[in-house]
C-alpha cells in the first residue's frame, strides 16, 4: 500500500479522484493501492521554552539567552489534529511507500517532513513536485516522482528558518518587554518584522524632519510646445531673473531636431511581489487580500502556483502556451487578444523563457482549465494574469522618441516626446476597465510633438516659476513590499531588482503576513493607501540600538545565507551558530543597558479588513489558530512562535525576585503584586498604592526592600 500525504482536504480529494481510492474513510480516502490522507497545514510545530527547561517558563534577564542544545518538534494540542495525526500515524506504519503530495515550496516541505518525523516514517517517501493542480499537471507529476532525498537542503533551509525565528524572536521579545516594555506590553521583536518596521520609522522620521526649500524653473513656450532650460534648477529667485531677462526680448531658434525609434517589450510575467505591488496600486488590494485570493485561483486550478520569485518561464512549458491560449481564446473579453497568436509559431524571448532564472516554480500564468464560478475579485485578479500572459506573446511596442534643441541669446533650451508607431503588446491593455485601472497622466515624454525643422525661429513665452522641494512619499503596501525585495533600495530597472533579489528581506509568501503582524502589534497604522507608524512603532525602533535588528541590508543577507542553504551553497550547522552568536550578543548588550528608555503603550487594533499574524514573528501564546479550508474542514495554520506570555501569566517586573520565598520573579497584577510561584504556594501579594495606579520602578524597589525588613523581623 502507497500512502499519500497532501496539505489539505480539497487537494486529497483531487489526487484521490485521479489515482482510482474513491473510497472515503474516516480521515483518508482508499483505493487502487493507495491510501490518500491530508494534514491541515501545520500539524506540529518547535516546542515551547519551558519543555526544554522548566525554568525557561518565568519572564526574567536570568534565563537568556534561551538556547535548547537540540530543538525538539511537538504535536499541537488540539483535539481535531491529534484525531487527523493518528490516522496518519497509522497508515505511516503500515506502508510499504510515502509519497508526499504537500504544497510543493520551502513551508509546505517542512508542514509534511515534520509529520512525517512525528508518525516515525520508516518506510521509503517520494515527492509530488507540481506546479499547478490541473489534472494534467498532477498525472505527470505522478508519472515523475522524485525521490525525497533531493529536497533535503530545502527542508534544512525551512527547518533553519524556523530554528532561527525562535531563536531571535523568543530571546529578543522577552528581551525587549522585561527591559523596556513598561511591564505592560509585550514588545514582539521578529527577524523580519522589526527591519521592515525599521524601514517605514525612517522613512516616516524623514518626511517628518524634511525642510522644504524653494527653487525655480525657467520655461518658454514656442509653438505651443513646453521648452525647459537645460542648465536646471535655479537656487535663488535673482538668478532665476537674470536667466529670464537674457530670453525675454529675443527670438527663439530650433538648434536641433533628432528622432529615434526603438522597441518596448511587454512588462515581464508576475511574480507573487509583482502581482501583490499590482493589485494594491490598482485596486488598492492588502499584500495579504492578494495572495488569498491568488491562492484561491490556484486551488480552483485556473491559475500555476502563486509563491514564486520568479518571472520567468522554463522551457518545458513552452509547449503548452498554445493550449492556454486556446482556453483563454474560449473567454469572450480575450478572443480578439488571444486569437491572433494561434495563427502561427509562437515567439520564444529570452525574457519568458530562461531556465536560468527558473529554480522549483516558474513565474504565475493561467492554466488551461477556463474560470467559472469566480468572485469579483478573483476576477479582478485572474484579468491580470491572463493578460500580462497574452501581452508576453504579443510583438514589442514601436516608439519614435523626438528630443528638440532650442536657444534664445545664449540659453539652451530642450523638450522631447514619445510617439507610439505599432502599439504591439499595448493593445492587451487598452480595454481594461477603467475603474479596475488606475491611469497616471502622462508625463512629458510622452507627448506628440509638432514637426520642428532645424533654424526656424520666432517669439516665444518665456516664465520663471517658482516651486518647493517635496518629501519622499510615505510607504504604501505596493512600495514596501518592493523595499522587502531588495533590503530597502528602491530600483525601477527590473534586472537590477533581480540582483538584489538575493538579499531581500523575507520571502515572497510570508511578507504580506509580515505587514499584517505589524498592524496587529499595533506598530503601523493605515491612513487611505499611506503606511504609518504608531508612537510605539517608533520609540521601539528608537529604543532598538543593535543593528543586527533592525537594518533590512543585515537581514537581507542572512535571508540569502537561507537560499544558499535551500541551493546546498551554505551549511544550516554554521548558519544557525552564527545566529545563535548575535542572539548571545544582542542579549548582552542589552543587559548592560543603563539607561532609562522605555516605549509607550498604545492600545492593540487590527488594520482594515482584519491581521493575520505572521509565522515565527508572532507574540501571542502558542494556541492553534483556524481558517475555513473547504467542505467543513477547517486548516490549521502554524501557530505562532511563543514569544509572549504564557497563558494567564503576566511578564515580570524587571528582574525582581519575591522577598517572601526568594526564588519566583515579582509580578504586576491587576490590583497588587504578585509572585510567580504562587502556584507551588508562595503567598506574596503587594496591594497597588492608595491612588489604585501600579507603583514606579523606584517605588516598588523601596516597597520591597520595606516589605522584606519587615518579614524579616517577624
């Protein structure tokens, strides 16, 4: 018997069809050899601290840095999983082969090999490596199975991944809270969270100190046609009048006329950042709305898988782009873009199809299966896909490009415009609804000029404006996911962007989740489509003085140590001791911190349309959250690394131990003070001052001292 592990119902119910086991058990489906079960995301997950060291599970400055010799995994207690897990323990013993069919990326290799792990598999597993979950795609992937072993690095890199998200954001949260948080708030510190919040605090503090001055442009008007000065800007009005008083009284003479034409290819395929930047900018989608609803195309197989970085296609699909225009000539609003590429053989760019830019799964494009049944957004969504795919196989964009010379005395002037000869790829475009596209005005080069011939002359308008240098713009989601992809270095040329792809902070699947933590710790706030952050987004960045935790270009390079890993470049042994290294360092500069920071507490709220916390980044207790799967079932995703409170527990006022038993930390209550191990029957309590407000650090410091002499004496 061959067991078949997939990452959720629906998907076990597809692979079961396809393979002949129609025949539904409890928690499996069985047939024709095979047995095909399913996990719901995230069965198990790294144990908390006090199952590695029962002293671990007291908030004090003691106990860090936290680092267990071995990390040990643990089955998540919920009554659902543990039903689920046990069928899956049971079908492992009896197998004679394990394929795993789990969502074929970095956290879908890591959800199955933990279960697996878990359920003692002894027996020898295969891997489904697909694409996308049409029937085709799964029939061939089945007819080339891979054996598990060539997919240990990407395991090792998940597995490092998560090792090292516990590892920075347990010891570092409970860091930050016990020494700054105000024994109020728990201060939720993350590899990736806290640079990406970096990046908007310095973003925002920018535009908050910026200092507007004044300069001016000298512009003439000849023919109707806007000339610009080429010297630039002018610093001071009186230069400005000089310049304009040269030009004011003499005649305007074309110098110069060049035309040049060239092409424009079509914008390259999407990957998830792409299409995530896209939708936000045209429908002004959350980076976490975009990949649910991508996510949802592509288990309704109308689209290939959506956590790519990549924009390319390799060149085994070439083959089926017919076919997936077919489908896409079958859809009315596409027949007259698709058609027209059926008549004959398809062009094969090296900005499509390059396998070497193309690692586990090629960029995001429609499948052959026609939509049906979609929402509106979804439809929103697959439009876009659909047409950057078509506008890929469509011929380059003809430009004529007109740059006129012009001088008045002896001040140059220049203009330039674009003209449009074959609109080429263009024409996918042009149709778009208008209120699911946001169109930007023109800018200058993009005008049609008049026909200029080199000497003629004649008056002209000339005008000294005057205007104001402007700020940057504050972060929106689209922005900031592109700083996410290049460690914070805006680029607009795409190669570029791909070389500094390698060191982003973040993947491309986690960091729409990423933002969605900093809206739930209450870090950011949204204003219309602008990110800002909150007064305790800022001082906690303030109060942060390691750079190793805050600077997006040292994240960056740790999150391509990662991909190296994934690639076999790098050891995961020598990756994790490094991390563990700046982890005992961060912890102890910290400690020897004198001084008298702390950040202020702001009241918790989710962003608009909900939050969804981030996996390793969070800091709530370790309790499984759920989300609606299909047919009833409902998916467990990771549950959020511990790095807050334990369950009706409170963190410890500093680090001060209890003047009755002398070994449990104090703690704030919400009357009085309390001790930690009042559950093993230490009495301590310290009822709060007359005015019922919790004591200052003085205060309480005297309070004790006072409340020990006292004991003492009796």
């Amino acid at each position: 018997m061959k067991v078949c592990i997939a990452e959720k119902p629906s998907v076990a119910k597809e692979i079961a069809d396809i393979l002949g086991a129609g025949s539904r058990k409890e928690g499996y489906y069985e047939g024709n050899g095979y047995c095909v079960t399913w996990t719901f995301g995230h069965l198990c997950t790294l144990k908390e601290p006090h199952e590695y060291a029962p002293q671990w599970k007291s908030w004090s400055l003691w106990t860090l840095p936290m680092i267990p010799p071995r990390f040990g995994i643990k089955l998540i207690r919920d009554k659902g999983i543990e039903k689920q897990f046990a069928v899956i323990e049971r079908l492992m013993s009896e197998a004679e082969a394990v394929i795993n069919c789990g969502d074929a990326g970095q956290e879908g290799e890591l959800i199955q090999r933990w279960v697996m792990q878990k359920a003692g598999c002894k027996c020898p597993v295969y891997r489904l490596w697909i694409s996308s979950l049409t029937e085709e795609s799964i029939r061939e992937g089945f007819a080339s199975l891979r054996r598990q072993e060539e997919f240990d690095t990407l395991y090792e890199a998940g597995l490092s991944r998560a090792i090292g998200d516990w590892l920075l954001g347990i010891n570092a949260t409970r860091l930050y809270t016990i020494r700054y948080g105000q024994n109020r708030q728990v201060l939720s510190i993350g590899r990736v969270q806290t640079p990406t919040l970096a990046l908007i605090v310095a973003r925002q503090l920018e535009i908050e100190n910026f200092v507007p001055q004044p300069y001016w442009e000298l512009k003439t008007v000849y023919r109707d046609t806007v000339f610009s000065v080429t010297k630039g800007r002018f610093p001071t009005v009186e230069e400005g009048q000089a310049f304009l008083e040269q030009v004011r009284d003499v005649p305007f003479e074309v110098t110069d006329v060049s035309k040049k034409q060239g092409r424009e290819a079509p914008p390259r395929l999407f990957d998830l950042t792409s299409l995530q930047v896209e939708c936000n900018r045209k429908f002004a989608y959350s980076a976490d709305d975009t990949l649910k609803i991508i996510q949802s195309l592509y288990e309704k197989k109308v689209t290939t898988y959506p956590r790519v970085d990549t924009t390319f296609l390799s060149d085994d699909i070439y083959p089926k782009v017919p076919g997936i225009l077919q489908t896409l000539r079958g859809i009315p609003a596409y027949e007259g873009l698709a058609a027209p590429l059926l008549g004959g053989k398809l062009p094969k760019s090296k900005k499509v199809f390059d396998n070497s830019k193309v690692t586990d799964h090629h960029a995001i494009i429609p499948t052959h299966v026609r939509p049906g049944h979609l929402t509106d957004t979804e439809r929103r969504v697959y439009d876009l896909v659909a047409r950057r795919f078509m506008a890929a196989f469509h011929p380059d964009c003809k430009v004529a490009t007109t740059t006129v010379l012009g001088r008045a005395g002896e001040v140059e002037f220049k203009t330039s415009g674009k003209q449009i000869l074959e609109p080429g790829w263009r024409v996918v475009f042009e149709k778009e609804p208008a209120a699911a596209v946001e169109r930007e005005k023109p800018d200058d080069e993009e005008r049609v000029l008049p026909d200029f011939v080199k000497g003629e002359c004649g008056p002209h308008e000339p005008e000294l404006g005057e205007k104001w240098t402007q700020p940057p713009k504050y972060y929106t989601e689209a922005t900031l996911l592109r700083a996410m992809e290049t460690a914070g270095k805006m680029v607009d040329d795409e190669e570029l962007r791909d070389a500094l792809k390698e060191n982003g902070i973040g993947r491309p699947s986690t960091r729409a989740a990423i933002i969605e933590t900093l809206f739930k710790r209450n870090y950011i706030r949204k204003e219309r489509k602008n990110l800002l952050a909150t007064p305790t987004g800022v001082e906690l960045i303030a109060t942060i003085q390691e750079e190793l935790l805050k600077s997006a270009s040292l994240t960056g390079i740790w999150e391509n140590k990662l991909r190296k890993i994934e690639r076999n470049e790098y050891k995961a042994g020598d990756f994790l001791a490094e991390l563990k290294a700046m982890v005992t360092e961060i912890v102890s500069n910290v400690k020897q911190d004198r001084s008298a920071r702390s950040v202020t507490v702001m009241p918790a709220s989710g962003p608009e349309g909900g939050s969804k916390a981030a996996t390793g980044e969070s800091a709530k207790p370790a309790k499984p959250k759920t989300t609606r799967a299909s047919k009833g079932r409902k998916r467990v995703t990771a549950p959020e690394t511990e790095t807050a409170v334990p369950a009706g527990d409170v963190p410890p006022v500093g680090a001060l131990l209890c003047p009755v038993c002398g070994k449990g930390q104090v703690l704030r209550g919400r009357t009085a003070y309390g001790c930690s191990e009042w559950r093993s029957g230490c009495g301590f309590r310290l009822p709060f001052g007359g005015s019922g407000e919790p004591l200052g650090e003085q205060q309480l410091a005297e309070a004790l001292r006072q409340y020990r002499a006292l004991n003492d004496k009796q």
